[in-house]
C-alpha cells in the first residue's frame, strides 16, 4: 500500500498541478469582479455533486466492488454500469434544480448587482452538463481504482485541465465569461473518456445500464445514508460562499481563491494514498482479515499525521509567495495577494485534522457505520452555520475560514472517538510518540518565523529558507519514524 501510494505522488503532482491551471488562469483572465463573483458562487452549488460523487458513489461502490469481484466476478461490470448511469442522471436533476432556484434565492441572500444576479442565473444552466458528467465521471473513477489501476487514473486531470484550458482559450474571445462554465464541461467529457479507456482496457466496456436488480438496490441501501452524510459536509463550502455574499463585492473571488490553495494537500491525499489505502481496506475486509484491516488502517493514519504536518507548516509559513506564484499575474494583481493569503492563513491549521478525519471516515463506511456517518455529516453542516454567524460578526471575511477551521478539528475528532472501539486492539502508543513530536515540531517551526516578523514576502528571505530546511528534516524523519522496518520492528 505504502509503495503504491509514493509511487502516485509524483504523478498526483503533476497531474494536480496541471490540473491547477484551472483556477490559476480564470485569475490571469478574470481577476476578481462580477463574472468570477456569479461563476464561483453558482460553481459551489454544482460542486456539490463533485464532493458528493467522488466521496459518496466512490466510497459505496468501492467496497462493494470488492466484495463483488470476491464472491461474483462476472457481475462487477454491470454493477458499475448501473452506478454510472443513475449516479448521471442523478447528477443532471441536481443540476438543474440547482439552475431553477439560483434566480430565486440568489437575491434574498446575498448582497450581489443586478448584472451579477443575472450572470448567476446564466451560469447556472450552464454548468448542468458539468454536473451531469462529474457524477458519472466519479462513479468510472472509482471502478478504475477497485481494478488496481491506480497510475493511469491518477493522471486523468491532465487531460482534463489541458481541454479546460484550450477551451476557455478559443471560447473567452467568443462569448467572455461563457467561456468558464461551458469549458468545465468540456474538461469532465474528456476526462470521463479518459475512465472509459482504462476500464476496457480491463475488459469493462462502458455503457448504459437502466435495469434496477439486486446489486443496484443493495447499492442503493448504502447511498442514502451516505449520501446524506456528504450532503452536509458539501454544504460547508456553499455556506461559506453564501456568507460571503453578504459582505463586500469580490469576497466570494477571495474566499474561493483561499480555498483553492487550502485544498492542495488534501486533493494530494486523495490521489494518492486514500484511493490505494481505501481499495486495499475494502479488499481486506471482504477477505474478513479484520486485525489486518485495522492495523492497515492505523499506519496510514500515522504516515498522513506524520508526512502532512510539515508540508502544511511551510505552506503557512511561504503563505504570500503561494499565492503570489499560483495567481499573481493578469487581472489578479499584487494588492490581492496579502488579502488571500489572510484567509488561508486561518484555513490550513484545520487541514491537518481533516486530512485524518477523511481516513476515519471511510474506514467507519467499511466497517458499516453509516448512520454515524450520516449522523456527524449533518452536525458538520449545523456547527459550520453557527461558527460563521458567531465569528464573522468579529472577524468578517476571516471569520468564515475561522469556522471552517474549527469545524474540521470538531467532526474528525468525533469521528476518531467513535472509532476507538476498533482502533485500540492494535493502537500502539510507542509508535505514535514520534508521530505526535514531528507535528510539535512542525507547529514550533510555523510560529518561530510567525513571531519573528510574519510571512516571508521575498524569496530571498533567509528565514524562509531556514523554515524550509527544518520543515524538510521533519520530513525526512516522518518518513523515518513511519516508514522504517527497523523502528517497526523494534516497536
């Protein structure tokens, strides 16, 4: 499991950083106003269905897969089949109820211009095929990951930026901020071509299936609590935007600006070891190797406490150069930057634990926890309100990040609690002591150059250099105090 995922690593960063051209170019092209405050503010609507299809078909289908191709090998292609196709039409009723309630509500929540009204209303029956293919994309993925081919799928963002961006190029010419919306679209069909070519090169042909039997409705048994587990965490970021709206013009570009370099590390996670750790729990599981799941389960959470503590102190300590090097350029100009890397500021101490809680999560789905999970999903959504109606009357546009924050130490330690029951037999104190030292570490290096004079704004500042040379060692001995068969051994 650990030589497959550091294998993907290098691949997860060149496919996401491809892929991050996305959100880098609409800031060279778009800057912040109107068309990036409409199309950001719809897009969080539809994103719905991308959090929610690539957690929830993905964390249904997985372990169902696997048990499938462990009992009845000759049914896993029409079980995924049949996914795919309701997961897609799911996908296009959700967007275009999203499409027919954005001109209602949109005026009665958020302090938005009439032309920017308009443009919301107008983007949001645009992104209905988005919505549509992201769904049925999702359910494909997730079918290429339980057939172990886990390099190939780890690339499908690259051809999906590039169709992106050569999209966008030809059509903002055309039809200005059209372009945004009709080119994400465009990205998910060849990304979604992408996913069919790898699974028959596996002999998995995809295709429509409409036929209900008795794979789908047990599949759809465990959706629905899920399902509406997701659907709450997702709205997290939709309340964030639609706080937002009630500030200033431009807050939403802000705050999805932040957002989109908050999310770095944990689209890292995602591409790397939790679709390698998930497939192989499931697998585990099916084959009713229970201790060997857990103890799978424990080492990956020591490797994402260990290795992510570090990443994340130097990603907040080089906060304003991050920024400045993914969206300085074009529209986005140099007064933005020190505004956004504010909001991520408040945004990364709540990675770490998050990053820890998507693990949790998933091994509670395998181990048949769903109404938990439904359960702290709804209470995520609940807690995430309060928190931004108490602090931003405070903090404004960073009482939003602030919440979110708080909200992501909150869930995943409930969901770790919950999980105690499992966890203990083979939790091992002497094998977390070193993990609990390297993020001791990491918080001491962030607030060393913190307090000694804030963010680095050159790159020729020593003390981002001497930051990057301890955040690198702490590394190094993460991969040591995690990865070594000496220390595991001797433990």
């Amino acid at each position: 499991m650990g030589k497959t995922s550091a294998l993907l690593v290098p691949l997860a960063l060149i496919a996401r950083g491809i892929a991050f051209l996305v959100p880098a170019c609409i800031a060279y092209w778009f800057g912040k106003g109107a068309e990036t405050d409409a199309f950001f503010y719809v897009l969080a609507m539809p994103t719905f269905v991308l959090v929610l299809f690539t957690t929830t078909l993905s964390t249904v289908i997985t372990p169902f897969l696997a048990e499938t191709l462990a009992s009845r090998p000759q049914t896993a292609p029409s079980v995924l089949q049949g996914v795919a196709t309701w997961g897609g039409v799911a996908g296009l009723c959700f967007g275009v109820v999203i499409a027919l309630i954005i001109p209602l509500i949109a005026p009665r929540i958020t302090a938005f211009e009439p032309a920017t009204l308009a443009l919301a209303a107008h983007y949001a029956w645009l992104l209905v095929p988005y919505a549509f293919l992201t769904a049925v994309g999702c359910a494909l993925r997730a079918g290429c990951e339980v057939y172990g081919i886990f390099a190939r799928t780890a690339l499908a963002p690259v051809p999906r930026a590039l169709a992106f961006l050569i999209a966008v190029w030809w059509l903002q010419p055309i039809v200005q901020g059209d372009a945004m919306a009709i080119a994400l679209g465009v990205g998910e069909a060849v990304q979604l071509l992408w996913y069919g070519a790898l699974l028959r090169s596996e002999g998995v042909h995809v295709r429509l299936r409409w036929r209900i039997d008795s794979a789908i409705r047990e599949s759809a048994k465990r959706v629905a609590p899920i399902l509406a587990g997701e659907t709450c965490v997702a709205l997290n970021m939709v309340v964030d935007v639609g706080f937002a709206a009630t500030l200033l013009g431009g807050s939403v570009s802000l705050i999805q600006y932040a957002d989109r370099a908050r999310v770095i590390p944990q689209t890292l996670l995602a591409s790397s070891l939790l679709v390698v750790a998930y497939a192989t729990w499931s697998h585990l599981w099916a084959g009713r190797e229970e201790r060997v799941f857990r103890e799978a389960v424990d080492q990956a959470l020591r490797w994402v406490a260990a290795l992510a503590a570090p990443v994340l102190a130097g990603m907040f300590v080089g906060r304003e150069l991050l920024i400045a090097l993914l969206f300085e350029r074009g529209a986005f100009d140099a007064d933005l930057t020190p505004n956004v890397a504010r909001l991520l500021a408040w945004y990364l101490p709540g990675i770490w634990p998050n990053l820890l809680g998507i693990l949790l999560m998933r091994a509670h789905v395998i181990e048949g926890r769903l109404r938990l999970v439904m359960g702290l999903g709804i209470l995520s959504a609940a807690s995430n309100i309060l928190l931004n109606v108490v602090l931003m009357r405070s903090f404004g546009l960073e009482g939003v990040a602030l919440a979110t924050t708080l909200n992501m130490f909150f869930i995943p330690g409930l969901f770790g609690l919950a999980y105690w029951s499992s966890w203990r037999a083979v939790f091992r104190w002497r094998a977390w002591v070193p993990v609990f030292g390297l993020v001791a570490a990491s918080v001491l290096v962030a607030w060393a150059v913190e307090v000694s004079g804030g963010p680095p704004t050159r790159w020729l500042d020593p003390r981002l250099w001497g930051a990057a040379l301890a955040c690198f060692s702490v590394l190094g001995a993460g991969f040591y105090f995690t990865n070594s068969r000496k220390q595991e051994a001797r433990l």
